[in-house]
C-alpha cells in the first residue's frame, strides 16, 4: 500500500485511540488485508489474467485525448510566480472551469467513462470545459522564483489558492475566450477557494462567474469523522516529522506502478478502504470497474502546510486563514491570532449546492452551518 498512507494510519493509531471504537476495528482490519495483499505482490501467480486498464498510466491530456476528444495544454503564473496547467477541451459554447478537491488534480473529470465524467457530458454538451490544477500537484510543479525542491515553494495553502490560484484561472480563461463570465464548478477545496475569495472581494470576481455549482461544498470542519478528527489532532510536529515540511501525498514509483495493479487484485479491499476514508452512500453510485484508474490518480500531492491547514479547520470548526502561531500570526497578519473569513461578504447568487449524506468532510452538518452563515439564499 501507498507508504505516506500506512505511515499516516499508523501515527494515527499511535497518538489516537479511535481504532478501537470503529465497528469491529475497521480500521485493523483494512490494513491487515492491505499487509497481506501486498505480501502476495512477490508471488509470482499474484497479478496473472488481472490486466491493469492502461488509462492508470496516462496523464490527464494523454487520458482525454484516448477518449477521442481534443485537449489543448494552457498555462497560467499567478502573480506569486506558481506556473498552473490548465486542460482545455474546447468548444463552441459558454466557458466553465472544473476545479478538483483537496490532494486531486483534472484528471478527477475525465477518469470515468466519456458518459459518466463531468468533463465530457460537459464537452458533448458544447461548453468550452477548462480543467483546473492546484499549485503543488502532480502538474503544477513550477515556480518562476524557487524550485520545487526548495522550501520555499512549499510554503501555501488553500489560502493561497484563493488569493492568487483562482483570480489567475479565471481571468486567463476569460482572456482567451472573450467572455464576460464563466461557469464554475468546484468540489470540496475547488469550493473553499471561492468562499474565501468572495470574503474579501477586492478584484471583483464575483462578478466574473456566472454560476458557481458547489460540489461537497466546506468551509466549517468541525463535524468530520472519528478518523479524520484524530488524524486532526496528531500535534503538527509529529506530521512533519514523518513527511518533512514541503509535499505530502505526492504519488512515488511504488505508488504509480503498483497500486493500480493490488487494486485490481482486490477491487473490493479498494473500495472498502476508499468509503472508510471519504464516505460512500452507495457502491452503485461510481464505476466500480474504475478503480484501479481512481488509485492511479489519486492522491495527486499537495504540501504539507495546506494539510495541516485543514487540521487546523477541524479542530478549530472556523473559516480562517492559516495559523503560523502566535509569533508567526504576528509576522503574516499583525495579530496574535489568524483572521477569519468575513463570509458576509459574499454575493454570488447564483449558486447551487450539492452534498452527500455520508460525505467524511462535507458532512450535511458542515453544510448546514455553512448555509446559514451565506447571506445569499442558496439554489
């Protein structure tokens, strides 16, 4: 199994005492089958007659043009210098931006069938679709100022996103288009982005997005599950100690070459190990024959300080920016304590928003708690 999730589990179980309380030690469970799994991989039957879909070894370009439908390759740099790629697939009628999720990247859109991904019922239907990438993941490893092998570079969260991530996609898109406006649909962090950026709205974005579709919309973490509020509350020394302080879930050769092929050994261990961690309503709500795919895709990297960042979210249960610590809030924000997202602010009315009853994040209570703070009421 991926290392930097074992290694995270098993802090887990080190510093939380929640393995216990889950459902027949679920959590026990899941990684004995996955240790035993693996130890089949040095077998030399393991993996014969279980061919691996060769859409696990594509990027995301080289995944829609498979599909028959053209891709072009854009680029945009934020004003802090992050060189972020962008996928288009053109076509003749209104722009709309899909903007993936925490640890994601494009290939989120494009990784199920042509009649099942967003992307491409999207593109039949004549939108211009632009697919977003965030600064740090797989595509999006160049800064005009530092190397990614630097600290420096590493040194962003979702704040960041906001601040220049999203301004620069929109108004690049908008550029190469014509358009006045543009269609948005975020999931999860690509939905946190514009909540923090409507906050404080000082280049009028709002009034570039024509509607902003909200995909397990968060803003407040205060209600997640067991296992993420105890993953929340290993003390942030322990998690850079482990990861270093720079990228986090960034996919190694291992990764790559390997889980595609576990998964499809044991697709049901695949899917298990997935609902436990994100939630899952229903087997028959994804393409189960997709999975190895899925794995090969995600997680997609990010850095460490927007993980922790979210750590910080859950355990806080408020919308603001990132905490450097009482000197370090003083240095960045002149306060003691990091700012809060005055979501007040925010005017975007025409917005829809879409969760589930077993989102691990986007719980109906989070969702809940972000709808009564939204001034405007939602579609």
């Amino acid at each position: 199994m991926n290392k930097t999730f074992v290694v995270l589990v098993l802090v887990a179980l080190v510093c939380g005492s929640f393995a216990a309380s889950l459902p027949e030690g679920k959590l026990k469970q899941l990684l004995g089958r996955w240790e035993a799994l693996k130890n089949k991989q040095g077998q030399s039957s393991v993996g014969d007659g279980v061919p691996i879909d060769p859409d696990a070894y594509l990027n995301v370009t080289q995944l829609i043009q498979s599909k028959g439908y053209p891709c072009v390759d854009h680029t945009v740099t934020t004003q802090d210098g992050y060189v972020l790629s962008l996928q288009n697939i053109p076509g003749n009628g209104p722009p709309i931006l899909l903007q993936h999720g925490l640890l994601d990247s494009a290939a989120t859109w494009v990784m199920d069938y042509p009649s099942q991904s967003l992307g491409y019922i999207l593109a039949d239907n004549g939108f211009d679709v632009w697919l977003g990438n965030s600064r740090g993941n797989v595509y999006c490893q160049a800064n005009t100022n530092f190397g990614n092998k630097t600290q420096d570079f590493w040194n962003f969260s979702w704040d960041d996103m906001a601040t220049y991530d999203l301004p620069a996609r929109i108004n690049y898109i908008i550029s190469q288009t014509g358009a006045k406006q543009i269609g948005y649909v975020g999931h999860s962090e690509g939905t946190e982005m514009v909540f923090a950026a409507l906050s404080n709205d000082t280049s009028n974005l709002a009034s570039k997005i024509g509607i902003f579709v909200a995909l397990a919309p968060v803003m407040n973490l205060g209600n997640v599950s067991e296992f993420l509020r105890d993953v929340a509350n290993i003390r942030q020394e322990v998690i850079k100690l482990v990861f270093g302080s720079e990228a986090i879930f960034y996919p190694d050769v291992w990764y790559v070459n390997q889980l595609p092929q576990l998964c499809s050994e044991d697709p049901d261990l695949c899917e298990e190990t997935i609902c436990f961690l994100a939630g899952c309503e229903s087997a028959s709500n994804y393409n189960r024959s997709r999975i190895p795919v899925i794995v090969s895709k995600f997680p997609s990297g990010s850095s460490v300080q927007n993980f922790v960042h979210y750590m910080q979210s859950i355990q806080s249960n408020l919308f603001q920016k990132y905490d450097f610590g009482r000197v370090g809030n003083q240095q960045h924000y002149g306060q003691n304590t990091p700012p809060l997202y005055n979501i007040s602010n925010y005017d975007l009315k025409t917005t829809a928003y879409f969760y589930g009853s077993k989102d691990k994040m986007a719980d109906p209570i989070n969702v809940q708690q972000l709808l009564a703070k939204i001034p405007i009421q939602a579609v």
